[in-house]
C-alpha cells in the first residue's frame, strides 16, 4: 500500500499492536504423515488463537518470488519490498550491529585466495576460521586512505563487512568479485560519474590489501560486494505514527528495524527471554515486533524435527502474550524455509491476525492448509498487514466522505 | 509480474516445464445436475493430479473481463496482456501462418457489398463461400503499387489478411470499416505524421481493389482493420532464460508461440499426436506449450456432451505425460468458453500446478468449484502462473539479502 496513501489516515490511539515473527514458519510436507512442520507441531495455543482470528496465506513479495530476509521483513513492516530494498552491504554491517550512519559506503567482503598471476582459486579462503578473520582484519585496519575514516569488522569465517565514511561517497560501484574461479578480482569501477572519488578509494584500499595480504597462505585478497548506502526512508513513527520496538535475538533483525526507526530492547538468546523482555517493556511502546530466529535456523539445517520444537516453544508462550491484553496481534514468518528445501522458499505464509474486531473465518487450526480457506485468503500481500492491524487498532480514519 | 524484475532472478537449470492448454476449459453448469463440462467429464488421471499438485481458478485479465485468444495465451506465457497487446492484423496474419516479418504492416481484411452510392449494405459480402473469396485474392493480385509489395491471403468465407512489405510503414492508421451499414467506407487517415507513406500505399490499394471488384454482385468492395506490426517483444529465452518449444494442432497459436521466440514442433491434428510430438522432442528443450483446440470449439458450438469428450480425451493422455517425469507440469485453459453461451467468457479458469515441491492442498477433483478452495485461490492472476512454475523447477535465485 502507499505509504503516503495510509499516513494520511493515521490516527492516535491507546491500543497496542504486536507482530509475532518466526522466521521461515512456512514448510513443506514430509512424507510419512504429509504434514508441515506447522502441521506436525503440537499447538494448542495457537489454534485456540486462530479459532478467534482471522487467517490466511501471506505472500512476501510475490508469487513464485523466494524473498531474503530484508523483502521478507519489509513487506511485513509495511513496506514495499521492491521498492524499498536494502542494499547487501548495508545488511552486512547492520547484521553485526555496526552503527551505520547516513553517508556511510558498506560492502560485504570475502577474503579469497588468488594464485601468482592473480586468477582466483578460491573465492572462500578455503573457509578460513572466524578468529583469523579478526586477525586480517586488525592487520587490514593498519591502511590509510587520504579522505576517508574505514571500519573493517569480521562478520563470520571468510566474511567481513567494509563501511567507508566520508563526503561524496557514491554506492554505484560493480562488485569486484568476478562470480567464477580463473578469473582476476575486477577492478573497482563506478556506473555513472559521481563515482569518481569512491572508485578511487576502494582502488586504493584493494591495493594496499593486496600488498598486506601476500604473504597470506590462505587468505591473500579480498572481494567486495554490494557497495550501498543507508536509504533515508520514512520510519513507521512517520507513516503508521506508532512508536515501535523490535525484540530481536539476532543482530541483523535488530538492524533491519533500526532501519525504520524501531526503538530496540536488549533480550536474551532463548525465547522466553524475548516475551519477558515484551512484558517488561508493555507499557512503553504501541508496536513490538518480536523475532524468533531458531525456525529458520532448523529449517535450513533440514532437520523437521526440530524445527516442531521450536514452533512448540512458542506456543507455550502465547498465553503470557495474551495476558498482557494486547488489541492486535499478528502470527507469521517473514517466508518459508521448508526442511525439505533447507533453503528460503516462495511459499506463501500461515498468518494469522487476532483482535476483538477481525471478523473471525472458520479456520480451528494454524496451518498451510488450514489457513488457504481462511478470510485473508491464500495469497494475502503481506504488505497490507501492517494496514489491516491498525484498522483493527483502531488507528485508521475512514477514507472519503 | 514485471519482466525485468523477474529476467534479473532467473538462473539456469536442467528441469523441464509442460504447460497444458485446453482452449476454453472453464464453463457453466448444465440444469439437469448443474455440473459444468469439466466436472461433468470423467477425468481420473487430472484428478489424480490435482491431488497431488497445488490448485486454484486463474484470471486471464481481469475480473469481468472476456479476453480473446492473444490475451488469454500471452498472460499464460508470462506477459501482462495489457502491456503486450498482439495487433488484430497481426493475429489474423499470423492465424494463417504467413511469415510475417518485423517491418511488416498487417491488416484484417473484410469483403463487403456497397451500392451505387458507395454506401456500405452487407459488411460481410453475404458470407460468401471461402472458394469465391479465394478468386477475388487472385484478382486483387493484380493491383501494382509503387514502393512496396504486398500479399493478400484468404482466410475464411469473407475475411483476408493483407500484408504490405517495405519501407517506412506505421501501424497507426484509423480502420477504414465504418462498423455500420448506410455508410462509406472510411477514408484510409493517419493518426500521425510518419504514416503519410502507408496512407497514400493504402489508399492507392483500395482504389485500384474497388476498380477491379466493380462488376462482382457481392464481394464489390473491401474494409479494413487493425493495421499492425509485429513487435520486437523479449522473448521468453530472453526473460526466463527457458528454450521453449509450441505444440499446437492450429497455426494462430503456433503464430503466438513464434511471436514470443519459441520453437513450433510439427504435429499431427489429434490430441494423441500433440502428446507424441512431446514424447519425440522431450530432450531437446525446457518448456513445453502444448495446445489443444478442440474443447474450445465444442464450447462455442454449444456442445455440451462433446466438450465433454474432449476433455476426456486430453485426460487419457495424462498418464503419457507424467511418464516423461515433468518437473513441473501445469493444466489450465486460456479462457472459459461455456458450452451454455457458446461464446468466450470471463470466468476464471480452472487450474493445477504439480512439482515436487508444490505444496498440495486439500483439491481432490480437477473442476470449477473443487478448485476455488485450492492454494492458488479463485482469482490467481494468470501472468503469475510462469513465474511460480520457474520457482517450482528450481529456476529462480532469492530476492534481496
């Protein structure tokens, strides 16, 4: 929906919203008893809520479209995901919690391996460990560059994020890894003229890493990838006018609200810390987006099992969450990952919205294929949810005489 | 879906697609047991499919909107039917199988009868038999014109495809048929300044055609509509990066298939020797249109019993298909064409998508109603059909990070 379109009928209110995430909660059937993992998992708690709800099928961006993290979040925040996208560099840095301001150049990085004439051999570094990243790193951090401040922060293994901060920066760069082994590193190089001065400076800092580098068995060069910039983008406080919290396990969803202004509440790793970081903070916020990580996880491991678990953890949670009286509440994932696939997945998410006025459907069960009759449809987009939560909230004005 | 969007996230596989068209599949219950033609039709093997495969009604268009043969066709194969709009001398060119070229200019040509006065009295020339207007094409073969050469080719009964070949020809004339009778036949007029040549060639054409037609009872003048090139649209290799290949009994879907790059298979006239041709081919390429006529043209005869049959027919072949191992296959028509209104329609059109990873639903019949609770929903927008087809057969990469 436009955003221009639906902050025109904000309005105040005392009611409170909360956007329950499990990330990848769609799956696909297992052989045995065809059910999904949603299907398998005992969830007494859920179902009693969707017999009260209004359910469905949500899709991210759109059919047959498998959406990373980022259009998978977007969509649900309210947000176009085609038109509001996150640049990869950008999602790097926030993903380790790197305080990216606005002028900030982000790139994602891989140490690589190149041979005496300079072909990649390897674009991985044979997948050097974690602790000598940060060793690179620390040696990478001795360049100067004349203009610029640069952060290098390890992300994981081979993978590090590269932020350069300075006037005049420009994200219209190609990447510089050539996609193939046998090939040279590409040469930075800018898509239209403004990129002068950011060519020149990641020419410069890939030089001076070659030469740092060389004597590096493993790990004697790097690539660089998806060189972008923060966007200046409405926050939900501008466009939905709620204030907003994110309660998030992972740095990266953390990032992710950031980007909209969320305020963010420190928690812990398990999920009963994320709802008791919710009830604590009740009173403070009009919007909590609460993120559980762990079903993606399972998913992309393939293991179906225990991705039932994971789901029946937070189940056994809905209950604290209900007693805290909240006026909206929205169930689902920013996408599938099917243990069958260990990947993300396009298929559409069960979703489910609770309020005192949803107008509930018939639907008794939270499921795939309990949902597809549901009153959202199998194919609702999820980007009008944020929308239809706050008409339920009672935050929209009526459109029109 | 946008083609761009969706040409960026295609990626190379080895899978194979079949998408099975039974022209005008979708109809209306009959009064005695008020089932349509399809769930009328005995149809075990698209059952047994159904079963297994993800279910719904799809859109050609747009809710209420009848689309013709161009329409239904192209939002089947990707492309938005709005957008992508075949002109009507194209498709009539085109129908007849005629080579069209890229500079050609294409027009949909009636014989009609006017009087002394010039007035139009039958726009039809009393349907005269194809034989007679097969004679008149000889006549009008005659006519010489400076800078260009042209083609006249018999249709059917009192319609001709014109065709002029040359230099600088523009589409964007106004139809010279005055749509009623009592009237003259339009004066040849542009609708902009480049078409000053194509007026003057047109104009000379008619001239020279009422001079030699003076003397005939009927066929004594002509009309004509739908100037039109052929346009230089991406093809389906371009965007989804398929080697598509069209198996098609009649020439106007073959003429579509070409339209968009796709290979035309030669083929015999029954339902049983389109699925050999596949059977042959099977190796050579990823997709495959297969097209049958015949459901379509008991709908408008009003023949109930017999597009029944038709179906049944199509359904006995399933097993052959499946044989192949398809990695997606999907069964659907490019309209409804109810028998009860012997007439294309707008209702949506019954459809099933089967992969591995399809996600099946509750469908457990092939047919109008079975499919409006199926995960496509009842409303699935046909355009979006081969973008989740390429997700099924694993032929797309994530959006964003």
């Amino acid at each position: 929906m436009d955003l221009d379109f639906i902050k025109k009928l904000t309005k105040p209110s005392d009611t409170k919203i909360v956007l329950l995430v499990m990330d990848g909660l769609g799956g696909l059937p297992r052989k045995q008893d065809n059910l999904t993992e949603l299907e398998a998992a005992r969830t007494p708690f859920l179902d009693s809520l969707a017999t009260k709800s209004i359910c469905g099928l949500q899709q991210p961006v759109a059919s047959g479209i498998t959406p990373g993290s980022g259009p998978g979040h977007l969509s649900l925040f309210g947000y176009n995901p085609i038109k509001y996208q996150v640049g990869r560099g950008v999602l790097s840095a926030i993903g380790i919690n790197f305080d990216l301001k606005s002028n900030d150049l982000a790139a994602r990085g891989n140490f690589c391996t190149v041979d005496n004439n300079g072909l990649v051999v390897d674009r991985r570094a044979g997948r050097i460990p974690t602790e000598k990243n940060k060793e690179l790193c620390n040696i990478l951090r001795n360049i100067e560059i004349p203009d610029v401040e640069f952060f290098i922060e390890t992300v994981k293994e081979y993978r590090f994020s590269l932020v350069l901060r300075g006037e005049g920066l420009s994200g219209n760069l190609i990447d510089t890894d050539p996609q193939m082994l046998g090939k040279k590193p590409l040469q930075p190089k800018g898509l239209s003229p403004e990129t002068e001065k950011t060519v020149r400076i990641v020419s410069n800092f890939i030089e001076q890493t070659s030469e740092l580098l060389k004597d590096q068995d493993l790990a004697n060069m790097v690539l660089l990838r998806g060189f972008s910039k923060k966007s200046n983008w409405p926050t939900m406080k501008d466009v939905f006018g709620l204030n907003c919290a994110a309660i998030a396990a992972y740095p990266m969803y953390r990032g992710l609200a950031k980007l909209l202004g969320m305020g963010i509440l420190e928690t812990g790793q398990e999920v009963k810390d994320e709802f008791n970081t919710l009830s604590d903070n009740w009173s403070k916020y009009d919007f909590f987006y609460l993120h559980i990580k762990k079903s993606d996880s399972a998913g992309e491991d393939g293991n179906f099992d225990e991705k039932v678990a994971r789901i029946e953890e937070v189940d056994e949670q809905i209950p604290r969450l209900l007693d805290l009286y909240p006026d909206v509440v929205i169930v689902t994932g920013d996408h599938s990952t099917p243990s069958l696939m260990k990947y993300h997945s396009w298929h559409p998410v069960p979703v489910l919205l609770y309020s005192k006025y949803c107008r509930a459907d018939r639907v008794e069960k939270f499921g795939e294929r309990a949902c597809i009759t549901g009153g959202l449809g199998p194919r609702f987009l999820a980007e009008d949810l944020l929308p239809l939560a706050l008409a339920n909230a009672k935050r929209l004005e009526k459109f029109g005489a």
